[in-house]
C-alpha cells in the first residue's frame, strides 16, 4: 500500500484537520521539493508506511509552492518551521514533532497511543 498523501494547499484545511484530530490523530509532512533530506525523509515514510499499521491521515505540504501554510503551522501549533518536517495534531495540539533524518513512523506509533 502506498502512503495515502492527501494535499494541504488550503489554509483552512488546517482548522479542520485540527478539528477532525479530536476524533483521529492527523499527520502533517512538510516538504522541500528541491531539497536532497526531504527527498530521503519522503521516501523513507513511503517506504515505511504500509508495515507501520498506520492509518492515519497524513497531509503532505509543498513547501515551495504553499510557504504561507507553513508559518501558519508554525504559529498555530507552536512548532519551529523545519523541512522536512513529520507533525502528529492530536486533540488540536501538535504531540510529536521530528525533523530531517530523525522522522520515524515507529515514534510516531508510540506517540498515537
């Protein structure tokens, strides 16, 4: 099964993944599409994804073309802007946060219980 990236291109989709995260934890992937370690973390996650039991939503940001998404992100959710960037948004608060090489879904894992 490939990762289940739904785009976050919207402002507003924030609020409502906030939302949605009190029902289920949300993911939020931060991207650089010219960068070398978002390409690696990216594969990495797309490699993982199907033996991590993971079903939860995981919106990927394009950095580049929605940089305006990524400052909101930062102030909503009281997180350092970094890229790559793996967010989990429970309960409307941002629970984990993992940048570069240190992103691994089996933290990610531990974290949703």
């Amino acid at each position: 099964m490939s990762t289940p990236w739904l785009p976050l291109t919207q402002p507003e989709q924030l609020t409502e993944l906030a939302q949605a995260s009190h029902e289920q934890p949300v993911l939020i992937f931060k991207h650089s599409t010219t960068c070398s370690i978002s390409a690696a973390a990216k594969g990495k996650i797309e490699r993982q994804w199907a033996d991590s039991g993971l079903t939860l939503p995981i919106y990927y940001l394009d950095l580049l073309r929605f940089r305006p998404i990524s400052a909101q992100i930062a102030e909503q959710f009281g997180v350092r802007h970094e890229s790559p960037q793996l967010l989990l948004i429970k309960d409307g608060e941002c629970v984990y946060d993992a940048s570069h090489m240190g992103i691994r879904l089996n933290d990610v894992q531990a974290a949703v219980k």
